[in-house]
C-alpha cells in the first residue's frame, strides 16, 4: 500500500510540474510543437491516449481543415491572426508562471524568516531558564499550575504570536501566558469566570528590538511586573 501510494504522490507531482509548462491555447489550436509537448506528457506519465484520433493527427488536422469553405488567402490571415493570439497568450502564461514562481519564493521566505526568529526566540529563553516552560501557560486549576498551551479550550482573542511562556502566576482566576510576538510581549489572559463563550484578553504589552529586549520583557511580565 504504501509503494502503491508514493508512486500516486510521484505521479501526481509529475504532473503538476508538467502541466506548468503546457500550452494549452496553443494544443486546442492543434500548434504542432505543443501537441507533442502534451504527447510526451502523456508518455512519461505512462498514459495511453484511447480516442480514434491519435494525438499525432490532431496535430495535423489543423493543416486540412477548412480547405473547402475558405480560400488560401483567408486561411493564411488567419494563420497569422491564430499565431498572434497564441503569442499573446503564451506570453500571458509565461508572465502568471512568473508570478506564482515570485508568490511561491515569497512565501518560502517568509517561512523561513519566521522558523529563523522563533528559533532565536527560543534558544535566548532557554539560556535564561526558561525551558520548562516554553510552550505552556499557566492554570490556576492545574496541580503543577501549568499545562501544555495546546490544551487550552481555544486560542480566540489572542493575536499573531511566535513563542508562547508560561508565567509564574495569574492575576485572575483562569490561564495566564506570555506571547512574543515579532517585536512585542504580551500578558494574556482567559478568566474562569468570564463564561464559556470568554476570549483571551491583551491586559499588557511591552515592544522590544532585539532579542535581550525581548528576554527582558519577558521576565518582566512572567513576573507580574510592568
């Protein structure tokens, strides 16, 4: 099952590599060169075309039809007409390949700067003891007063964060946990005794600039300080 299954994922990334590279105006016009392109598609995909018409017609059928209802004069401004619409729109697919390949590598680099940033969010707590508590929030109701942020009921209220860091107490009754954001800490809290439908609540926040700063505002906060 599980040959079965990378050879489905090797062949549903084939495909996706090739059709980024198909022109698919030009093998509905029956261009010869993209008919051939979808043709080797086709064969290192290992698919058999089944249809009378062989892929190898189709892209000659272009050169016969039509003989009979337009002159050679009518065909050849419409040869040049077709060709200037196929440039056009592979010059369109070429610049949308373009984009999506800059979207992609976008993306990708944000990713890694945030993976960066939260690798270097962690390794600086971690020299300044807090280890234990990467990852958790305080809970007023749990034995060790902490418990994994994952199993908190929901995350709704809480803005964009990086690094999560249990506290050592809560000014209310319910869960406290330090949030470090790209260039802020934040105090949040769920109160017990807000109800069911309560949010997280922002009660204090303090910006940083470098990675000391932001220990700094940690510890203050973890602390109950201002």
């Amino acid at each position: 099952m599980r040959v079965f299954s990378n050879e489905i994922l090797k062949q549903a990334t084939t495909l996706i590599e090739i059709s980024k590279v198909l022109d698919y105006d030009g093998i509905i016009r029956h261009q010869k060169a993209d008919v051939i392109k979808l043709k080797e598609a086709l064969e290192a995909l290992d698919i058999v075309a089944s249809s009378v018409e062989s892929l190898g017609d189709y892209a000659s059928s272009q050169d016969t039809s039509g003989q009979n209802a337009f002159s050679q004069d009518a065909l050849s401004q419409d040869a040049l007409s077709q060709d200037a619409a196929g440039q056009n729109s592979s010059d369109q697919n070429r610049s949308g390949q373009d984009s999506a390949a800059q979207n992609a590598e976008s993306a990708m680099a944000d990713e890694k700067q945030s993976r960066e940033h939260r690798i270097a969010i962690m390794t600086a707590l971690k020299t300044e003891g807090f280890e234990d508590r990467i990852g958790k929030i305080y809970n007023s109701f749990s034995r060790n007063r902490s418990i994994p942020f994952s199993d908190a009921p929901h995350r709704r209220g809480i803005p964009a964060f990086d690094m999560v860091v249990a506290p050592d107490f809560s000014p209310c009754s319910g869960m406290h946990g330090i949030f470090v954001g790209k260039h802020e800490a934040m105090s949040i809290i769920l109160a017990s005794d807000a109800g069911g439908e309560a949010e997280w609540a922002v009660i204090k926040r303090k910006s940083f600039a470098n990675t000391e700063e932001m220990v700094d505002a940690v510890t203050l906060l973890s602390a109950g300080f201002e």
